[in-house]
C-alpha cells in the first residue's frame, strides 16, 4: 500500500487503535446555519460517515471532540454509533486526557483530525495528526497527513480508508460489498 503515503505515514496509521474527530471544519464544511426557529443545521458527508463505520467495523474505537454543543452533532453520533461524544471543550487537550485515559491507548495509537488552532494541543501529541486542505494555516504544520478533500466533502473518509489499507483491514470490512 503506498498510493504516495511514506513509508513513515503508513507506520503511523498501523498503530491507530483510536480515531479522535472535531465537527466544524471536518466533519462538516464549518458552516453553521441558523433557522428562523433558532434551530441549526450542518452538512454531513455521506461518504464520511461510511468511512466512520468501516473503522468502527474493523475494531477501532472512534470518538468526537468538539468546541460546540450541538444537538445536531449528538444525533449524527448515534446514528454513526461513534462511541463516544465530548462537546463544549474549548480547550481541547483536558477532553484529550479523559479520552487517552478512558479508551486506555497511548498517543502514538490516536489518530486526531482537526483543522483550527484549538485543535493544535491533541495535534502535536497524536500519533497520526491530520488536517484537511481548508485548515488554518496556523495548523498545517503540525498534521503528519493533509487530506486531498476538504472538511465536510469526504476528508474523514480519506482518513478512514487511509488508515484500514495500511492496516491491512480494507479488504476484511468491504468484502460484503464486492460479493
């Protein structure tokens, strides 16, 4: 497997036992939109959230851990089964510590997607640490890995299958769909 991926980056993604997602800018586009009811709305991909089961599927644990609170964020996570949620951390690194703690993995065995500088302090201790293109600038140098496709338009994805090929997981948890 090398699709242009190191040698180095494909040892990374080997160790992922975790994958540790921010919502607005990654999973979504980082647009809010508001209703005239106060309700909000945000774009998932489809194609992300495929990827998010084919990890689960394959044994690794995936969480998100988001600056916001949002309802809408808590309904895409169950429906993802994602196993766990951590909202409201605007300090993202003390929500880091109770997730190394609670899924008992150490940080070369979490791979953390975020694209603000909030997102920094988990980017800099992660095993793999990854970014999408429209991140901040500020960002960029501390992903090991840019994904090709923005936030919200299948970089999770990206990261996903990235990280089940080098793990030798691919073939095992699509076979069903190549009978």
């Amino acid at each position: 497997m090398s699709d242009g991926y190191s040698p180095d980056l494909i040892e990374k993604a080997k160790r992922i036992k975790l994958l540790v997602l921010d919502v607005d800018g990654v999973l979504t586009d980082g647009r809010i939109i508001y209703g005239n009811y106060g309700d909000e709305l945000k774009n998932f991909d489809v194609n992300d959230g495929l990827g998010i089961t084919l990890v689960k599927r394959s044994g690794i644990k995936c969480v998100i851990l988001t600056a916001k609170k949002s309802r809408v964020v808590t309904k895409r996570a169950k429906e993802l089964r994602i196993d766990r949620v951590y909202q409201g951390f605007h300090y993202k690194i003390e929500a880091f510590r109770k997730i190394r703690k609670r899924f008992r993995v150490k940080d070369e065995e979490i791979c953390f997607v975020g694209d603000d500088v909030i997102d920094i302090p988990p980017l800099k201790r992660v095993g793999l640490a990854v970014c999408p293109p429209n991140a901040m600038e500020e960002v960029k140098p501390f992903a090991h890995l840019m994904t090709k496709k923005n936030g919200g338009h299948g970089a999770v994805r990206e990261v996903c299958d990235f990280i089940l090929k080098a793990q030798g997981k691919w073939g095992e948890v699509t076979a069903r769909y190549f009978e």
